[in-house]
C-alpha cells in the first residue's frame, strides 16, 4: 500500500470510532425532538437558515467571537486551538492533493506527510505550504501554551476560578495537550534527519540533531503523534471536549428555529453537552458572591450531564439570566433551571377557592402586584400620576388580588399558574382595555409571555414616559444626582433599558455605575432563587450596592418594588421607584434639594447571623 | 385542622373534635424534612406577619403560620391538601421580620408530598 505504515492504526481507529459515534448520537437526539420541531429542521434545511448557521460555526465554533468579546486572552486561546487546527487540516489536505495529484488519498496522508514525503517534496505553491504548516502549528502551541498555564494560573485571564475536571477529562485534556508538542517533535527529528522543514520544523531539526540520537527517535515520535490523537479521538466523547462537535450541531438546531422547551428534549441535549466549561459564567454568577461554591451553570450543566443533579442545585438560581449574557455558547440556561424544577413537584395546586371577580370596562387596567402592595409608595404615587393624567383607568388589584403566576412558573408549576393566569386574563379581557400596566417587572414579564392578551402590555416606566411624552403631565428637573438600578426581569427579561433613563433625565441627573443594561446586577431577592438563605442574599444585595454606589449618587432608582425593597433594607442611600420620582417631580418646585431621610437608619442583620449559626448546627 | 366536618351541630350546642395533641401518633419526619431543607424555619418567632400579608389566607383558611405550627406539632393529616392553595407569590418571604425563606418552606412540603417515603402521612 502506497500510503500505509501501521503507526497510522490509532489515528485511523480513533477517528472512524468519533465519526461513527458522533453520527449516532446526534441522529438519537434528532430522533427524540418533539414533532413540531421536526418540522421546523424540514422546512428549514434548503434555505438560507442554513448558510447562515454554516456562518455562525464559523464565527463562534473556530473564531470563538464571542469569548473574545468576554475576555480576549481566553478567546486567543480557543481560537489559536480551534482555528489553527481547522487551517492545518485544511491546508494539509490542499497541499497534499496538490502533490499526489490524487483526490482520494486517504485522511491520514495529509496528517502524516511529512513521515511519507520527509525530504519535502516541490510541487505547485508547495513553499508557501510549508511555510503555512509551521506557522500554523506555532500558532496553535502558542494557544496550548496558554491553556496549560491557565490550568496554574487562571489569574491571567481575569477569571477568578476555573473549573474542575474529572478523570475522562483528564485523559482527553492530556492528549490533546500533547498532540501538538508531539506533531512538532516528529517534524522536526524527520526535518533534522532529512535535512528538510521550514523555518520552525527545520531549525528545531537542525538544533536536535545536534545531540539526540534522531534515527532511534523519529519511527517512535511519529507512533507518540499518531497514538495522542487515537486518545483524543476516542476520549473526546466522554469528556468535555464532546462540546466542539455538539456545539456545531447545536448552532444549526437554533438556526431552524428551535427553543429549549418545557422538558427535556433531543435539543436540551445538545445543550447541555454544548457547554465548553470555559468557566465564564462563574464570574458572572452572582452565585459566587454569595459564596455558593459548585452552583454556578457550569456546575449544574455538569451535574446533569452527570445525571447527578441534587434538588438544592436545581432551586439554586436567581433566574436573573447574567450568565446567559455573557455565555459564549448562548445556552439557555434559565429555561434548562427550571426544568429540574418540575420534576421536584406534584404541580397541582388548586385555587379554586377563588371568588369570581367583578370586572370594571375601562381604557387602561393597572396591575400592581404583590411586590407593589408590599412598597405602598409607587401605589400612591402611581395612582397619583394616573389620577393627574385624567387616565380613565381600572386598579384591577386595589384590594389585593391575584397573584400573577410568574412565581409558580419560577418554581416549576407551570400547570399550577395557568388557572392564576387564566382568572386574571379573564378579568382583564372583560374590562375591554387597550392597554395593561403594571408597576412590576415580575408581572409584566408573565403577562407578555404567557397571557396571550390582545391589548398594549406596558411597565409602569413605560407608560409614564408615553404620558411625559404626550404631555399629560409636566416634571420639574431637580438637582439630584441619580443612579439608576436595571431590573434583571425589565432589563434582560424584557428589554427595556432606556425608558425608566430618559424619565431620570426629566427628573434628575442620571449618573453612570460599573454594571448598567445588560450586565446589571441582580438585587438578591430574586424569586428565583428558592435555597438562597436572606445572609447569602444579603451578600449580593451590598455587592450590588457597591457597584451601584460608584457614581457617588443621591438616590438609588429603580423601578421594580421588589428590588426597591431588598435596597432599602440596607440603609445606606435613599431607594425610589421611577413612578416615585415622577410624581415627586410633578409637585414639586425647581431646584428643590434632595431629601435624604425616609429611609431606614438600621437594618435588620440579626435575623440573618441567626440563620448561619443555625445552618451550621444542624447540617 | 377545624372543617366543618369537625363541627356537628346538635341541639343547637356545637361539638367539636378533641384538640388534645398526641404526640406518639402524631409524625415529625416531614417536619424534620423540611428543617434540614430549609433551616431558617427554626428562627419563626409566629408573629403572624407572613399571615397578614397571605392572598391565599384572604379566602381560605391556609396560612403560613398555621402550617408551620401543625407541622412542628406533627399533626400532618391535612397538610397536603391545604398547602394547594399557596400561590408561592413570596409576599411572606417578603415581610418576615425574622428572614424565614418561606416560599422554600412550602417548596420543601410540596416535594416531600411527592416523595413516596413520606405518601403514607398524606
Ligand atoms: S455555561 Fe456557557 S459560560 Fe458557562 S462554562 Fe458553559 S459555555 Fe462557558
Ligand atoms: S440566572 Fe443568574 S443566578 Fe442563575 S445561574 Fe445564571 S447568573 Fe447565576
Ligand atoms: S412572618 Fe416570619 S416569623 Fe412571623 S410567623 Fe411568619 S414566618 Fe414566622
Ligand atoms: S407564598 Fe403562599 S403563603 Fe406566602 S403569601 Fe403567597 S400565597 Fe401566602
């Protein structure tokens, strides 16, 4: 055989074993999507959705743009990996078939060529080629370098922890490690030999031959080569590095339309394995803040990967979707947390104990919230700015009303929150308004999504702006300086960033903080979270604050009652809704100075020392 | 737990159902289950609080301070059933003075009831 040496045996096995593996797996997966997901993969296929996942691979897969955006060591790093391996095979592949004239030559003769052509061969273009072959393997060691001080050092790349590996990690983690070195080491004994090689192959071949005995060492390099990437090749699926090809496989999913849905599915899958571990979310994780250790998405990708999930990890997020924000992958981890959560319960519970409710027809319904009834303030002030605007309007929950069901959905009781969303749906609908307001983020967040209502859903923020707009009612620009805190569930949960800061700007001086838009913080109080103890939540509610404090401002605004609420509780800087604001700023007088003491002097930390001492005694 | 079952009326008296706790028939696994699970439970002090503010207390006779008292006392019988009418809405959560996590509380009892170690209290 032309291009056959037995060295070949572990490459060969190893990559027909992925190939093979990865074919199967991925047709089980696609096997198990839901029907209408099928459907979307058909209609899909031949059109330009295609093209543009093949693009997307491109960008995310061998560029890593978006680690390089989060953080560029550690995108250099992926890239020179990822990227620089693709150009070696690739141009490999280009060369050889431009010297053996030979379509069909097998795989392993561009991987191997220069054990079969050692005296390096002239053919077309071939010294550009061996040129590109050196600086495409110092390329990519330059990237193995830095992973392997990365596992020393994470402090270079801004990453405060890394994650852990287990042991089939560690098998593929080493080959790969070594394929590289060891590929440059058999170029370079067959360069010395031979006296061939460019300037990186050949100079180093030139340097070794100097003092290594080179004949003895070339046939057992080549076979160290060969036998890394057999290791890889059959590791990677049972390792992390099952990312690469899955998270190709996932970006063309996304790109026919499909979601992670309410169960798991072929999709969530292809999710979970997608995770590269690159640990980016730890950081972001409020969840480190608090001092929660293995609770970060890449723990928990982890444990069901593992099928290891414990109930705590399950209940433990915010569900402020920081992580996503910044997760290279694009991972919906939100929807994957709460999943888990489902299967922890009976999700039936039964309210039919509620009366039926009168309704009242009117042009705008206002729905406050349970969080807002719990922050009388913005209900005065909000029916303040309704009332001074002659809205004709309904305050559908004015003596308590209904919970919204986004709490229930938060804990996995989606069947449990339909008969919520449904009784206020209906009460809704019979008022015949066109537009819906509500002063909290969690409701209106539940109120787009899951009520399908026929009418205009706007936050409070919102609406108000619309109101200033039209000039339904005049504010007073005052002096303050204020900082101005994105709730996670208006911000990244709805998008609405700009509203509640153009109302600042007619009220006050907005000023800049750390984390703004999408990378705000989340208060702490979130009703995602259902282990978070109030000691831990307190951590990221004065970590938050800090942030939020950089601008040195007056007042805190934010315009969620709940996070008003977790702000307040600390006592450091006076905490106002939007709709606060604004009705402050529609009685009062230009330049009036800022008042600084309707806040609470102490808070009430004795209750949450109480609860670490306890947790201590009984775990 | 007082249903109207529990009260018969005869002869225009009210009889109602002994109230006497008894405590060897009475189960404490689910109450230890929830403690381990949620431990700030034990810093209750049953003000009431997280009662006041209940949507779901406004209309029925389920409440959190209840539920926290039968549970400790093991009288576990009707538990399951009355715990349906939690919304999880967290507004108890919000005002407990004394930082009890609430919503994990019940979060924890609804798991249990769905465990089958603890199906035979149900
Ligand atoms: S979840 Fe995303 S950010 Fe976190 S480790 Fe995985 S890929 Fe990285
Ligand atoms: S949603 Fe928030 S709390 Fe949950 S894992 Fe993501 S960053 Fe952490
Ligand atoms: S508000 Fe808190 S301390 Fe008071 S009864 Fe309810 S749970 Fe107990
Ligand atoms: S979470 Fe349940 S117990 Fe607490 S206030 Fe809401 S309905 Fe009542």
């Amino acid at each position: 055989m032309k291009y056959y040496d037995p060295f070949i045996l572990p490459f060969t096995i190893g990559l027909y074993f992925i190939f093979t593996f990865l074919v199967v797996k991925y047709a089980i997966w696609i096997f198990r999507l839901p029907k209408p997901d099928l459907i979307k993969i058909g209609k899909g296929f031949f059109t330009v959705k295609t093209f543009s996942a093949t693009k997307e691979v491109f960008m995310e897969s061998l560029l890593h743009r978006k680690v390089f955006k989060v953080n560029p060591v550690l995108g250099y790093m992926h890239m020179s990996l990822a990227m620089g391996w693709f150009l070696l095979i690739l141009f490999g592949k280009i060369g050889t078939l431009s010297f053996s004239q030979d379509f069909f030559n097998p795989v392993h003769y561009a991987i191997f060529f220069k054990f079969f052509e050692p005296e390096d061969p002239h053919f077309f273009y071939s010294k550009t080629y061996y040129f590109l072959m050196d600086t495409f393997l110092l390329f990519i060691l330059t990237g193995v370098g830095l992973a392997v001080f990365k596992r020393f050092r994470s402090k270079i790349f801004g990453l405060k922890k890394t994650t852990k590996t287990k042991l089939g990690d560690k098998f593929a983690l080493s080959a790969l490690w070594l394929i590289f070195p060891f590929r440059l080491l058999a170029e370079s004994f067959t360069s010395g030999l031979h006296h061939s090689g460019h300037y990186l192959t050949g100079s180093l071949g030139i340097f070794f031959a100097g003092f290594l005995p080179l004949e003895m060492l070339v046939y057992p390099s080549w076979w160290a080569y060969s036998l890394a990437l057999g290791v890889f090749f059959v590791a990677l699926p049972f390792s992390r590095y099952t990312h690469i090809p899955t998270e190709m496989f996932l970006i063309f999913l996304r790109n026919y339309g499909i979601k992670t849905g309410n169960e798991f599915s072929g999709f969530s899958q292809a999710e979970i394995l997608s995770c590269s571990r690159c640990g980016i979310c730890i950081d972001k994780c409020q969840l480190t803040v608090a001092g929660c250790e293995n609770a970060q998405p890449v723990y928990f990708l982890q444990d069901l990967r593992n099928n290891e999930l414990t109930p705590e990890l399950a209940m433990n997020c915010l569900q402020c979707g920081r992580c996503e924000e910044f997760c290279p992958v694009g991972i919906d981890i939100k929807k994957l947390r709460l999943i888990p959560r489902n299967e922890l319960t009976s999700d039936n519970a039964d309210f039919g104990y509620l009366p039926a409710a009168e309704t009242r027809k009117a042009e705008v319904v206002f729905f406050a919230g349970c969080m807002t009834h719990l922050t009388p303030g913005i209900k005065k002030a909000m029916k303040n700015i309704l009332d001074q605007a002659e809205i004709d309007y309904w305050f559908l929950d004015e003596d308590g009303g209904v919970c919204c069901g986004r709490p229930l959905i938060l804990a996995g009781e989606m069947d449990s929150a339909r008969q919520l969303i449904d009784y206020n749906r209906k009460l809704i609908f019979d008022s015949g308004a066109k537009i819906l307001v509500t002063s909290c983020p969690i409701c209106l967040k539940v109120f787009k999504k899951e009520y399908h209502l026929d009418v205009e859903i706007l936050h409070h923020s919102e609406f108000i702006l619309r109101l200033v707009e039209q000039g339904q009612i005049r504010l007073n620009k005052q002096l303050t300086r204020i900082a101005y805190h994105d709730p996670c569930e208006l911000g990244r949960g709805s998008g609405i960033y700009d509203e509640p800061r153009n109302l600042i700007n007619k009220t006050g001086t907005l000023v800049g903080s750390e984390t703004e838009r999408e990378q705000a913080l989340c208060c702490g109080n979130s009703l995602g979270s259902f282990r978070l103890s109030a000691a831990h939540a307190d951590h990221i509610m004065k970590d938050a604050l800090d942030s939020l404090s950089t601008g040195n401002p007056d007042i805190l605004a934010t315009s969620c009652p709940l996070c008003k609420k977790t702000f307040s509780k600390a006592g450091k800087i006076p905490v106002k809704d939007i709709a606060e604001l604004t009705a402050e700023a529609m009685s009062s007088n230009k330049d009036s100075i800022p008042e600084k003491k309707d806040f609470p002097e102490k808070n009430m930390d004795f209750a949450e020392c109480r609860v670490c001492e306890l947790e201590e005694e009984i775990i | 737990m007082e249903t109207p079952e529990n009260n018969k009326t005869r002869f225009g008296f009210g009889l109602t159902k002994g109230r006497q706790i008894d405590y060897d028939a009475n189960d404490k696994k689910l109450c230890r289950f929830v403690v381990e699970n949620e431990p700030s439970l034990l810093l209750c002090i049953g003000c009431g609080g997280c009662t006041a503010t209940c949507t779901a207390a406004g209309f029925t006779d389920f409440n959190f301070r209840k539920l926290h008292h039968l549970l400790r006392r093991g009288e576990v019988f009707n538990l399951e059933k009355s715990m349906k009418n939690c919304m999880l809405c967290g507004k108890c959560k919000l005002v407990c003075p004394r930082g009890v996590n609430t919503r994990n509380v019940i979060f924890s009892l609804k798991r249990a009831f769905k465990m089958t170690d603890f199906s035979k209290t149900q």
